[in-house]
C-alpha cells in the first residue's frame, strides 16, 4: 500500500505539516483498517488544504468488486474518521445519483481528492470520471420536478408572509430555513449547477448565481436578525419568476 507523500499529489498545501499529518493518519487508518482496499482517496477539507487537527477525515476506499457498500464513522489514532467504502459498481452508480439528487457528494469527495494508494489504477479512472461529471453538472429538473418546486416554495413564501415581529418567531425561522433550502434548490438547478446541504448550501448557492444567492442569504439573516421577512421573500419570488412564476391554483401532483 503506498501513501501519497510516496507519490506527489499536485497541490501547494501538501508541503504543510498539517496537510502531511492528514495523509498520514488516512494511509495509516486505511492500512490498519481495510487491509483489504485495492485504493482509497482523502477528500473533504484535508484535500482542500483547509483542515485544522480536528477535524474529521472524510476517506473514501475502494474495495475489491464483492466488497459491501457501507460508511463507517470510527477514531483511528486520535483521529476521527467518515469512511466511506464502495466497490467499482457500487461508487459508480453514487456517482450517477449524484446527477439525479443534484448533491454530488460521491463526486466531490472523490474528484478533489489526494490519492492514498491505487494497486490497479482503477481510482484514477474513476477520479477522472467523477471530474468529467462534475464538469458535465446535474441532470435538469423535468418538467413535473419543477412544478412540484414552484408549488412548495409559492405556498412556504404564502406562509411566511403572513409572520412577522409580533408572530411566533420559533415557526417564522422554520419557515424561512425551508424557504432558503427549497428556493436554493430550485435557482441551482436552473442554473444546472450543484446543490448542497449545511455549509454546502451558501457555497453552492453563491456558486451558481452570485447576486441572486447572496440576496437570499442576506434576507435570512435579515429575518433571523429582526424577524422582518421581506427581503427574503422579495428574493425567493426573484427565484420563482426564474423559473416560471408562483404556482396555486391549477397545479396536479401526479
């Protein structure tokens, strides 16, 4: 099994000694721990040179073609771990439900990786693989898809304009995080760029349209602030005029 400082992965950061302990740790956690493994990358903030020590290691290991599809979370040496653990099929296909849910987390974590050890060459294949699919972008939403985004976001923006300062503030930021994840969901897939979740969805959000993502971030924060909804709401009808305007009466749910 041979580590990547063996092997010289083409990033700046890897000269740092927290870049050099992340490696370390991953080759040694997936030497110790999957014996087995024809191949395994480091991706998540470690590969992007952002990690601090601690932070999780997010390992994705290649298992020989009868190898069972599962993640495990575990500590390896101090070291917290989130393995995820695919054969050929099995990551291939994560990688086509990456295109239909519109996340691309198989994609991410395994096309901006550091390469840990690859015995056949098969994770280079895939890694390019996973870059052509990332830069090829989603699949875009189908029609009905689109409708069933403009109706919930048109009846969250209903609700949510009927809050304010003297209502529940408990309910008004339930409905303005739904409002913010769905209206995201539907201005990224009209951009057909990527979605995310949690710290991924402002990133990706900005990503795919700068000047309408942040106005939907910065109405959120506006309500979370000073329970005032508007801006929020002025910007996710921006999103739904996008795509073709509010949806109420008329829509079917098939």
């Amino acid at each position: 099994m041979t580590a990547m400082n063996a092997q010289p992965h083409p990033c700046p950061w890897l000269g740092s000694d927290q870049a050099a302990a992340d490696v370390r740790a991953a080759a040694g956690l997936v030497s110790a721990r999957y014996p087995e493994a024809t191949g395994a990358v480091l991706g998540g903030s470690a590969a992007r040179g952002q990690s601090t020590p601690s932070s999780d290691l997010d390992i994705t290991v290649l298992l020989p073609d009868h190898g069972m599809r599962r993640r495990e979370v575990l500590r390896h040496d101090g070291r917290l771990a989130e393995v995820f653990l695919n054969n050929r099929s099995d990551l291939r296909t994560a990688f086509a439900e990456s295109r239909t849910t519109r996340r691309a987390t198989a994609l991410f974590l395994f096309a901006d990786s550091i390469v840990l050890h690859d015995d056949d060459g098969h994770v280079e294949t895939l890694r390019q693989e996973a870059k052509a699919l990332l830069t090829a972008g989603p699949d875009p939403l189908t029609g009905p898809e689109c409708d069933a985004q403009r109706a919930l976001l048109t009846d969250l923006l209903d609700d949510l304009t009927d809050t304010g300062p003297h209502g529940d503030p408990h309910e008004q930021l339930a409905v303005a995080d739904r409002v913010l994840r769905e209206a995201a969901h539907l201005l990224t897939a009209h951009h057909l760029t990527w979605n995310g979740a949690g710290k991924w969805l402002p990133r990706r959000l900005k990503a795919a349209d700068p000047d309408l993502g942040q106005c939907l971030l910065d109405g959120h924060l506006t309500l979370a602030r000073h329970a005032d909804p508007t801006p929020l709401t002025t910007s996710a009808m921006r999103v739904l005029n996008l795509t073709g305007g509010p949806l109420r009466e008329g829509y079917v749910d098939r």
